[in-house]
C-alpha cells in the first residue's frame, strides 16, 4: 500500500474531499493516470458475499429463471450458507455457440466470480422488512442507509409490472441467443465504423453522454436501454452539451435503467412514472418527462438491485480505494455496471468504446473534435476495469472492441 501510485490517489482523494468540487467529482476530481498495471489476482480473492435473502417471493431477474434447474437456485437464494458457494447455471442457450454462461463455466477463474442468481433488478416484490433491515446497513449504492423509508417504498411500490422483473422478454427473440453490444463513450470509437455492428445486435446499451447524430457510422443508432444515474444523466447533460448531447435519449422501446447511486435516483424515479415534477430534495421543480418524455410509465423504467451493484463491485471490481476511509466515495463507472448487466442478462455480449490497454491513443470521448485526454476521476478505478475487461476478452465471455 506504500507504492507512489497509492499515495498519490490518497493525495489526491484527500484533495478531492477537503475542496467543495468533490460534488462535481464526476466532471472536475481528476486523478493523474496511474502507472503500473495491477494484479490480476486481486480479483481473484473475492471477499465472502455478504447477501442475504432477497427478501419477499422473487425471482432473479437474470437469465437463471428461464432455465432448467432454475427453480433449485432460486431455493437456493433462500439460504444463507448455500449463497456463499457460487452455484454454476447448467447449460446454455442452444442457439449460441459461445454463450456468457458457457464461456464463465469454462473458465476457472470467472467461473468463481459469476453467480447468475443474483438478481439484477429490484421491483415492488422485494419491498419487505427483511430486504429494509438488510440494506439499510450499507450505504449508497450498494444500499439504503440514511435514505427515507417513504421515498424509497413510494418508488419501488411503483416498479409492479412485469416489464420492471427482467430486462427484456426472452419471448420477443425468437432465435434463442440474446446478442447484446454495450456501447460506452469513449474515444475508441472516432472513424471506427461500427454503427452497422453494434445495430446489427439484439439490443443496444448505452449511457452517460451517448451522443448519437453526426457519429451514426461509428456508433449507431439504435437504443433499446440508457443507464445513468440521476447525477450522470444531469451532468452529461451540462458537460457534453457543446458536442450535441443536448437531450436524453427517447424512443417508444427504449428503456430507462435506473442506477440507484443517492436519494435522488429514487425521488426522480418515482416522479417520471407518476409524470409529475420531482417534489423534494436535488432536484426538485425537474419535469421528469423532460428527460424521459410524455409517455413514461412504470414499463419504461428498470432500477438495478443495491445486492447486485455490492457483488459486481465486489467481486469484479474492488479496488484499493474500498480498503480506505474514503470507500464511499468508490463505485464502479456507469459503463462497467452496463456492461456487468448485459454479461449477467444476455447470451452474447459485445462491448464498444470502452477502455484499452492503448486508450492514450484516443480522445476522452468520440465526439471530441480535438483530442483530450482520457480523464480520471477519484471515484472510479479506470486501470482496474481496464484490465477487468482485458480478461474477460482473453477468456472468451465477451468481446472488446480494440484497434
Ligand atoms: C401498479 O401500481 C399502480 C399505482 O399504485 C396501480 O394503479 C396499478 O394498478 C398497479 N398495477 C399492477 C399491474 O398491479
Ligand atoms: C476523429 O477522427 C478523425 C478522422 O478519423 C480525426 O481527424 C480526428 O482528429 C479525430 N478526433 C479526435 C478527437 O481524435
């Protein structure tokens, strides 16, 4: 923990948190690119998951419940021993030749990491006292300490409609291999012409500042889910204004993926699918359909799950900076949680614009028309989930778009 590296993000957080741009953290705490490459072995060593019992009758919103044993994990869900010894999903969709769920079972060390089971999502069913007593133990985003009982009730009481349990309808895809690309921002993408690529895919992630009009060759067009957090959202909003991020994404079928990283995600949720303006906190007086448009109803809306977001971040992406006081200010990017979904909801999984090992190479961002470089910000740990996506390429699971 004595290495440069090291003491130069403590300065740095250090720095961060006594000045008041630490609100901004996103846009303006940027860390120097640290050097040298981490051990891959530190994600080897995940820490005991600590998830206890989805609370009321639920089911994993992941690909687990469609099959065959399906019900023998959910059971499984249920006790606590049991949860601390990942339970591999059998078989695979015959329609893929190389499927996530294949690909992790092959390998030994993802096969330790992944666990299907765990759901993604959370909806109206997990409101319970056990799921509150759980959570409210742990703070933002990995739970609900500090954060009102009513607010969070009021906006998950509304997530009761089939669309608000599983990410997309396996019914809809005929073929049997649900192909998803997950598309990130970055510089990588400039005159790459993937457009048609990733468009040719099932369904296409996106998130943050996905500036779309003038980049359609390179990037696509096509939207079936946006990420964010209600943060994210607001600041891509302000930072990326002057490249043409000047609106959400908005179409019939896309669909909304809530990141519950603070109280206002929960507040704006529940706003945008009562279709009225947010009553308290932040971002009060916001117009939700602003950001969402006129027709937002609860089906429009997905929230991740505060369990998943603790066993991505946990098991794939813990970083020093979690052993620290200043863990709370850690969190993956919004990037990798989008990426973390689709590899635990899709067949297949195709990541574009995200970090390389050459990302010097590259614009911040695609739509910068002068090179800037990649920023860093103290509350993500770029190297880390660099290298996360660097192994989950050489083991097969997904593909990373480099050049
Ligand atoms: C969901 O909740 C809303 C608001 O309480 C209610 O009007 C609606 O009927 C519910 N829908 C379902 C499918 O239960
Ligand atoms: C994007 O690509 C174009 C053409 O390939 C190039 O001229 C431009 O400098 C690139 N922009 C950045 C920010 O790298």
């Amino acid at each position: 923990m004595g290495s440069p590296r090291w003491s130069r993000l403590c300065l740095v957080l250090l720095a961060a948190l006594t000045s008041s741009l630490l609100l901004y953290g996103h846009y303006y705490a940027a860390v120097e690119a640290p050097g040298g490459q981490r051990l891959l072995a530190s994600l080897l060593r995940p820490e005991p998951l600590l998830l206890a019992p989805v609370g009321a009758p639920s089911r994993p919103a992941s690909r687990a419940w469609r099959q065959d044993g399906a019900l023998e994990r959910e059971k499984s869900l249920k006790s606590a021993p049991e949860l601390l010894k990942p339970k591999r999903a059998k078989g695979q969709p015959s329609a893929c030749s190389r499927s996530v769920v294949a690909q992790v079972e092959a390998d030994p060390k993802f096969g330790q990491l992944f666990r299907f089971d765990v759901p993604v999502l959370m909806w109206d069913e997990h409101l319970s006292e056990g799921t509150w007593e759980r959570l409210r133990a742990r703070h933002v985003p990995y739970g609900w300490q500090g954060l009102s009982p009513a607010a969070v009730g009021g906006a998950l009481r509304l997530l009761n409609t089939s669309s608000n349990r599983h990410l997309f309808d396996r019914a809809a895809f005929a073929g049997g291999c649900v192909r998803c690309a997950v598309v990130g921002n970055g510089g990588i993408l400039n005159g790459s012409r993937q457009g048609r690529g990733i468009d040719a895919h099932d369904l296409v992630f996106r998130l943050n500042g996905a500036v779309i009009k003038g980049f359609e060759e390179d990037v696509g067009t096509k939207t079936s889910f946006y990420g964010f957090t209600v943060n994210t959202m607001k600041n891509s909003l302000i930072a990326y204004e002057e490249y043409g991020f000047t609106k959400v994404p908005q179409a019939k079928d896309l669909r909304y993926i809530f990141i519950p990283s603070d109280m206002r995600d929960y507040v704006m949720l529940k706003s945008a699918i009562e279709g009225s303006p947010v009553p308290e906190g932040l971002d009060k007086g916001d117009e939700p359909q602003k950001y969402f448009g006129p027709e937002a109803s609860a089906k429009k809306f997905k929230l991740l799950h505060p369990d998943f977001l603790h066993y991505v971040t946990t098991r794939f992406l813990r970083s020093e900076i979690m052993d620290t006081q200043y863990s709370h200010l850690y969190m993956p990017s919004t990037g990798a949680l989008m990426l973390l979904t689709a590899l635990h909801t899709c067949d297949q999984v195709d990541a574009y614009g995200f970090i390389t090992d050459n990302y010097e190479e590259f614009s911040d961002h695609y739509y910068e028309p002068e090179k800037k470089p990649l920023m860093f910000y103290a509350n993500h740990d770029m190297m880390l989930e660099a290298e996360l996506w660097k192994s989950l390429h050489q083991a097969g699971i997904m593909k990373l778009y480099q050049r």
